[in-house]
C-alpha cells in the first residue's frame, strides 16, 4: 500500500518507516499508510521563510492574486480525482461538493477580492493619513506589510480540501508562505491536493510544503514571525496554545475549535408556516450533511415549550427518510463517519448527553445501510435527543461530532438567550423566524458568543447558504469554547498575515515609503497635463492646477433649475440668510465639483479612458456668489491591473477659494492606458 509523501524543502520526502495505516471509512480497506518520520520540521520552516516568502514578498498582491486563480482553474480541471478519494472518507457527493466546490471557491473569491480591494503593491497603505502637528510637515498612517515567517497549518479530518484552501487563500494573498498538516484520517485526499496545487506551476519554490503524518516538534522550531492557524478540537487548541515556544515568541495563534452551535425556533413559526418547516429541514441538513461532521453543525435546537412536541414529530419524520450506507451509491442521503474510532468517540458522548435527556430517534448500536456492511465502515443512525430539563449541563457541554443533535425547550427571549450562552462561545448561531423584531432581541442578546450568526426567514430562504456553510467573504470562528479566532473575512483574513506598522515621518518620506500620494508631499507640475500622460509614463505626484473660476448668481440659478435642485439654500435668500451653517445663498455641491471638472480635464481623446467614480467627498467651506475656485489634481496613487492595457489611477482633487480655503476635497478616480 503507498505511503503518503510529504513536499518539504522543495522536494518530495518518503518516510523510510512503513506508517500507520489508513482505512476506507466506508469498507474498511486499507486506503494508503502515513509517517512524517525522518522530516526535518526545522529545515523546512526555514525552507519556507528562506526560499517561499522572499519569492512571494517579491510579487504585488494583484500578481499573487492572479495565481491564486490559475490554481483555482487547475484544480477545478481536476477535481474529479479528489470526488473519488473524497467518497472512501465516508463523504457523499452533496458532502463532497460543500468540501471540494467550496475549498476551491475560496481561491476565487480571494483572488477576486485581492483584484478589486487590494493595491496592485507589496505593502498595503491603511486608513487615513494622521496629521501630527499643526503645519503638517509631521504627519502618520499604518502600513501592513507580510511577515517574514510561515504560516503553519493545522486542520482537521472532516473537510480535507476546504480546510487547507481557507487557510492557505488568505496567508498566499498576503504574500506569506504556508506549511499544511492535516489530519491523518483523511491526509490522501489532502496529499492529492497538494499535488494538483503544485502541478499549476502557479506556486513559487516555498510557498506551500505539507507534512503527512504526526507534526513532531513542528512548534519548536517557531520565531516570532510565524504563526499557526488550527481547526480541531477546543482541548487540542488550548494544548497548541499553551506550547512554550508559542507563548515565548508570541506566535499569532488563531483556533477555529468544535462548539455547541445553535438554532433558534422563534414563537411565530408555529407548525405549518414556512419558518417551521426551515427549521426542521435545516436541522436534519445539519444532522446528515458529512454525517454531522462539521465544527458548525446545530448541536442544540432551541424550540419554545409549546413547540416542542410538533418539532420532535417533524424532525423524526424527516430522519426516517434519511438512507445511510455507501456514499458512492446515489440513493444513500448520508454516508459514514470518517473512522471506526470517531464512531466510538461519538457512541460515548451521546452516552452522557443521554443522561440528561432521552433519544427520540435513532439507535446508538444499529444502523440500517444501503450498499455497505455497518460493521466493516464506519456507519451511524442520524441521533436526535430531547432534553426538557434545560438546567442540565450535559447539553451545554458535552459534544458528540456526528450525526446527533439535542432539542431544548424554553420560554422567551430572555430564557433562549441564557440558554444559547451557557454553550460558552460558538462558530455560529442560527435563529429562524419570521418577527424581525424577536430576530433582533435574540441577534444582539447572543452576539458575544457567536462568530456568525443567520437569521433564516421566507424573504433568504431560496438564496441562503445555510447555517453551516461558512463564507469567504465573512469570518469563520468565534469565542471562547470555539478557539477565540477568526479565519477568512475577506481582507481581514490577509490582514491577520500582515505586521501593522505606524509611521511616523513627513509628507514627502511618508508618500515614499507608501507609494502613495499625500498632501504635503511635493508635486511635479510641467508643460505636460497629467491627462495626457499614459500610465507608463505618470508618477505619482504629478500635478496640474486650474483656475480661478468665479461663481456667479445666475450659475446658481441655472444649476437649481437645470437640476431640479431647489433647495431654500440655494434659491431662497431670506431662508438662506436664516440659515446659521450658510448666512446666505450658498452654490450647490455638485456645482463646485461641475466646476472643477471643467477646469482640470483634458478635453482631447487620450489615455484617460474613463472616470468611474468618486470617493471621499467632503464640502468644508460654503461657497457664495462672487467667489472664486481653483482645482489643484494631484496623481496619488497608480494601480496597473495584471492581463489588462490599462491601470487604475486615484487624483486627489482640492477645491479652493479666493483666499486659499479649501471648499471640497476628494479623489477622483480614472482608467488610464498603460501605454
């Protein structure tokens, strides 16, 4: 049987030991054998932060995020093969798809964003500039640049594509090399992913190692700018936590842990409307999909006192027409569990949850399979209990990663509340319900001990992912029980592999050392309007000013007719006068910035090819008729976009007066041909 290779130190490793062996959750078959003996953890960190980051660290977000998409295409080319292995994990092809579809739809969505939300630069400039004194020749702003370490990876079994890929998504964009460990249960079918990633050709020499097989002294070989990213269970996470070289060099530790999720029935969805049947229907969705195996699977079901009985009836009649057994037969609803031994870590902790409670459906010894032996694979009945005596702790404590969750009663906003919080931090909460307000109460009341949370409703229903389904775009995590990090959420997940930075200097070094623009800096302004530069050839800085323009009464009067824009300030005078921010007739906003347009453009056709919007626009001085304006634009920052004949340019445009007051101030933002 092959032995699973890990990739470190830029070559394949074969460990001379024959492993452990690894088994078909389904058969019982022996799938492959696994070792991480004879790996040096050491060298290969340091194979990672040599080789891998230098070579990411030289490459701009826009050119990482373009790779993150040839790798996403190369994989989506391939994905079959990881379908087949994915079955022998007990997986079904709906499981399959949320594990393999999504973990690939993660480099999308990330490649995407790092397009459109990112600089096409190696350093990202953050948030506003500070001005530190009262001339402004001292001013401050943040700047995130990547660590200098690697971010080392540790997932779980139950989603062995997704969970490598949304770790290793954000760490790429943000130009930090990533080393994978994943579980040995499911590691083939991660090991065949690291494969495909690395036959893209879209990876640099270091910027992904994997390590098949126990980690050994991984941790110890850690220096500040490493960190660890870890998806397993809450005592594992805080053993990971608690290692000593972590808290010595204070390695950015982030857990996403198994929590007791819960689902919120609210009192107006009564059998028989839709959010009732939402909610069973999502509930048993949990139960079977990667037959529970899921860190946001629904553990407790919340349901009011008087509901609970219609819910039990619903819920039980759902399950029964639930098929288990071979995942590759089209008509099985919900495959095995990953191995005989999480099936036994499952079978005693419904023991304990059991005695708070009893089991309304589902046996812990007998399972009736489709196409599989129940003996030799890994099967389990779909497990719903009910626990009315809600003071129990049992419940709130005890979690069994299967096919099992347990319904609670309570009475009120206040009850449910205490009740969803005494689970001590969750991945996630759903509450379903039709009153937006009772969503509110329950929403704000459990806020704190959630990473996310839905509200499900008929208005979401058709297009909502579901409770268990995290999203790229938001985090994944939550507090307490549930690891107290946060992965993916967009650019947040970039940022938590960046080193935030305050400078503190003038405009001038400030603009050199971001790459942007600030005021302050100096301007370059010659014979050459900066309209008629192409994007070769423009700097930032580069400058034009226009002007004066005088603003008279009847251009007030045009405007407000023109426009339809009649408001008293503009066309009232005694209201106007009355006025205490104005005194008098004031020119429209969007008059000055008509204006100003007028004075800066270049009027002939060149490589300016379009203005696509404004932003950060401030009207700071009333301008009156009489007064006179002048435009000074200003190149602040020049984005080239990858595989395109043209760039982004961002203008800072301030609008003066007479005597020098700034009337508005914003950025206008161009298309400009790179050549």
């Amino acid at each position: 049987m092959a032995l699973l290779r890990s990739y470190v130190s830029g070559r394949w490793h074969t460990p001379a030991e024959d492993g452990a062996p690894l088994l078909d959750a389904v058969t019982g078959d022996e799938v492959a054998r696994i070792s991480s003996a004879g790996v040096d953890m050491g060298a290969a960190l340091d194979h990672g932060r040599r080789v891998g980051g230098p070579a990411l660290r030289e490459l701009t977000f826009h050119q990482r995020a373009a790779l993150l998409k040839v790798i996403a295409t190369h994989l989506t080319e391939h994905k079959d093969e990881l379908y087949a292995l994915s079955t022998r994990t007990g997986a079904t092809q709906r499981d399959s798809l949320v594990d393999i579809d999504g973990g690939i739809g993660v480099l999308f969505t990330y490649s995407g964003k790092g397009r459109r939300e990112l600089p096409n630069a190696k350093v990202l400039a953050e948030g506003p500039v500070e001005r530190l004194s009262r001339e402004g020749t001292f001013v401050g702003r943040h700047i995130a640049a990547p660590l200098h370490g690697v971010a080392v990876q540790i997932n779980a079994f139950n989603f062995p594509v997704w969970g490598p890929l949304e770790k290793f998504a954000p760490a790429f964009l943000a130009g930090v090399p990533s080393l994978i460990k994943p579980a040995s249960q499911t590691a083939y079918v991660t090991a065949r992913l690291v494969e495909l990633m690395l036959a893209s050709g879209a990876l640099p020499e270091g910027s992904l190692q994997l390590v098949s097989g126990g980690a050994g002294d991984l941790l110890d070989h850690l220096t500040p700018q490493d960190l660890v990213g870890f998806t397993g269970s809450a005592g594992t996470a805080r053993k990971l936590r608690g290692h000593p070289v972590v808290i010595a060099n204070s390695v950015r530790f982030t857990a996403e842990a198994d929590s007791l999720n819960c689902s919120v029935l609210g009192p107006d969805a009564t059998d028989g409307t839709p959010e009732f049947d939402l909610f069973v229907k999502q509930l048993v969705a949990e139960m079977t999909v990667k037959a529970g195996q899921k860190c946001t699977a629904i553990r407790r079901a919340f349901v009011p006192t008087g509901l609970i009985d219609a819910v039990t009836d619903a819920v039980t009649a759902r399950l029964a027409k639930v098929t288990v057994g071979n995942p590759a037969n089209p008509d099985v609803r919900m495959g095995a569990l990953a191995s005989l031994d999480q099936r036994e870590e499952v079978r005693r902790s419904v023991r304990a949850l059991a005695d708070a409670g009893k089991v309304v459906y589902g046996s812990l010894d007998k399972v009736d399979t489709l196409d599989a032996d129940p003996e030799r694979g890994a099967f389990l009945s779909p497990l719903l209990l009910r626990a009315d005596d809600t003071g129990r702790a049992e419940p709130h404590e005890v979690e069994a990663f299967g096919p099992v969750s347990t319904l609670l009663p309570y009475d009120g906003v206040d009850e449910v509340v205490a009740l969803a919080a005494r689970g001590q931090g969750s991945l996630v909460g759903s509450i379903v319900t039709g009153d937006a307000d009772f969503a509110a109460a329950v929403a704000l009341g459990v806020a704190p001990w959630h990473g996310r949370l839905l509200v499900l409703d008929t208005d979401n229903a058709k297009e909502s992912t579901g409770h268990g389904s995290p999203l790229p775009a938001l985090i994944h995590g939550g507090p307490g029980r549930a690891g107290g990090g946060e992965e993916m959420g967009g650019i947040r997940g970039v940022l938590h592999h960046l080193q935030r930075t305050a400078i503190q200097a003038s405009p001038r070094v400030l603009a050199a050392i971001t790459g942007e623009w600030v005021p302050g800096a100096p301007v370059r302004q010659d014979e050459v309007h900066p309209f008629r530069k192409t994007l070769a050839d423009l700097r930032v800085g580069d400058s034009v000013t226009a002007g004066p323009r005088t603003v008279t009464q009847a251009d007030i009067d045009h405007f407000a007719e023109f426009t339809g824009d009649t408001f008293y300030a503009h066309t009232n005078p005694e209201a106007a006068a009355a006025n205490e921010f104005f005194g008098g007739i004031v020119a429209h906003g969007y008059l000055i910035v008509s204006f100003a347009a007028g004075l800066f453009v270049s009027p002939e056709p060149g490589p300016v090819l379009a203005n696509y919007g404004l932003e950060n626009l401030r009207f700071t001085t009333p301008v009156f008729p009489g007064d006179e304006l002048t435009v000074t634009l200003t190149a602040k920052q020049i984005t080239p976009r990858e595989n395109a004949e043209y760039g982004e340019v961002r203008w800072d445009a301030d609008v003066t007066k007479q005597d020098g007051t700034s009337a508005a101030r914003y950025d206008v933002l161009t298309l400009v041909a790179k050549a």
